[in-house]
C-alpha cells in the first residue's frame, strides 16, 4: 500500500455513526407502522396500541439524532433552512406527526374514545407519516458526497423497508392484541417482493455505475443476511402462517415471527447502508497531467470499481 492510498481513495465518514442509522430505522418503521396501521384500523383492529408504537419508534429515531449532536441544543438549528434541506423538512414534519399521531392514538383508546377526532387524525397521521418517509428517502439523495447514498435506486429501498417493517409491526400487534392476520400476511408477501427487488436494483446500479470498491464489498457481504432472514426467511414463515390459519393458538404468532423477521432485515439493511457502506468520494484525476510536450492520459479515481465491472 502506497503513502498516498489513505489520501486519495474513498474513506468511510465517521459523522453518521449507528445513532444516525437508528434515526433511519425508528422513523422507518414507525412511519410505516402509522401509516398501515390507519388502514389496519379501518378492518376494525385496535388503532391505539399500534398509534403509541409508531410515535415512539418515531421519537427513539429523533432521540438517537439528538444524542448524535455533539453540542445537543444546537439541534434547533436544523429549522433554519427548509427551503434546501431535506433534513429540515423532516424536522417540521416530525413536529406535527407526533402530536397528531399521539392525538388519533389517544382518541381511539377506550380511556377516551371521541370517534369524531380519532377518524380525522388517524389519517391525518397517515399522510403526514409517509410525508415523513419520504424525507428520510431524500435526506439520504441529497448526501452528494457518499456515493451509496445519493444513487437514485436507494430512494425505493428506503420506503419499500419502511412499509414492510410496518406490517411486520402491525403483525406483533396481531399476535398481541388480536385482528386480522390474512392480509398483514398477504401485504407483508407483496412488500418483501417490492424490497427485494428494489435492493436487488440498487447493487445493480451501484454496479453498473461504478462505486467505491470497499462500498460494493460490504454491500455485498451484507446482502446474504438481508435476504437470507429479511426476504427469504420471512416468506418462508409468512407461507406457513398462512397454511396453518388463525384456527391454532399459535398461527399468529407465527405471523409475528414473520414480522419480526421481516423488521430485522430492514433494519440491518439500512443499518449497513448508513454506517458501514458510507464511503466518501474521494479523490478523481479527469485526465492525468503531462509535462511539456504531449497528450494527456487517461483519468482515474482510486480505489472504485470500474462502471459496469460485474454485478453484486
């Protein structure tokens, strides 16, 4: 290894360390359990418990950026510019879906129980959670400087984990609470089909287009865990949940199981993307310079893989 490698080529950020990764996983998973727990409210389960979840897991995500700050009250600062950031986007949406998420949870309790306000912000909190989910896709795009983040196929990969870690959520709250376990199993089937796909895409991309090596590396070491628990173990347990029904005690924790699994794929999944794959662009050589007389030879960039070198 020359003297000069650590300089030029492609070095992994250390700014976005796991707190930043769980702002990414809370607020996924608790979005997606908003919003589908709106849904999951209209075939007539229990809208509260699944309502205070999503918010929480919204709020650990916040709390992990808040612990992330080196000086924390600094944190306000990120209110200052919404019209170019992303991150400030999310920031005043969280201002308002986690009261109104609160609201539509505490209205459908049986503590309180005013049906007339739940059915208003039980959407509302919907709308504003996916709002929210978008964002956090955004917030990753617009990161120009880490080439695994800002590839447009890594924008599906965020929503699509987001939902289907939703509905593995709405499957514990099933198995907790008691509702409907068929199309939580039939949905969950559809989204792993829409991650899988949307990842499998995204390395194809990364591929294509050509990345930091070390990048594709760990992209590619992750990728069999992702699939092998998040993907392909989940549908394995979704399908015998189905087999079995909710005839037996226990289908539905069989389902939750699924869900479960279904969750730590995603998590990982972005867990890896956001600290672990987070290598920097590094330095390019356009064209490589000559003294005097003569053409100008090829560029470079150190330490990428050629466009189109291979899948992962």
């Amino acid at each position: 290894m020359s003297a000069i490698e650590p300089q030029t080529e492609p070095g992994l950020q250390l700014s976005w360390d796991w707190r930043a990764a769980g702002n990414f996983i809370g607020g996924g998973s608790g979005t997606g359990l908003v919003i589908l727990a709106a849904v999951a409210s209209g075939g007539g389960a229990a809208y509260w418990p699944l309502g205070f979840a999503g918010a929480v897991l919204v709020g650990v995500g916040l709390l992990c950026v808040w612990l992330e700050i080196g000086r924390p009250w600094r944190a306000l600062h990120v209110f200052f510019h919404p019209q170019s950031s992303w991150m400030t986007r999310e920031a005043f949406v969280s201002a308002l879906l986690l009261p109104v998420t609160v609201l539509a949870a505490a209205a459908s309790a049986p503590f309180l129980h005013l049906p007339a306000v739940a059915g208003v912000a039980v959407w509302l909190a919907a709308l504003l959670a996916a709002v929210y989910l978008y964002c956090q896709a955004r917030i990753l795009r617009a990161s120009k400087g880490i080439p695994a983040w800002r590839h447009g196929a890594l924008t599906p990969v965020i929503i699509t984990t987001g939902l289907a870690e939703g509905c593995g959520f709405i499957l514990l709250g099933v198995a907790l609470f008691g509702g409907a376990m068929v199309w939580p199993l039939v949905l969950l089937v559809v989204l792993l089909l829409g991650r899988w796909l949307a990842w499998r895409r995204y390395l194809a991309e990364m591929s294509k287009t050509g990345a930091p090596r070390k990048a594709l590396d760990v992209l590619n070491d992750a990728t069999p865990m992702i699939n092998g628990l998040g993907h392909y173990g989940a549908a394995v347990l979704v399908i015998l949940a189905l087999a079995i029904g909710d005839g037996m005690i226990w289908g539905p924790w069989l389902a939750a199981l699924a869900g479960a699994a279904a969750i730590a794929g995603g998590w990982w999944q972005k867990f890896v993307v956001i600290a672990r794959a987070a290598y920097n662009q590094g330095f390019a050589l356009p064209l490589t310079p000559v003294r005097g007389a003569g053409e100008a030879g090829p560029g470079d960039k150190p330490g990428w893989s050629k466009p189109g070198a291979g899948t992962l």
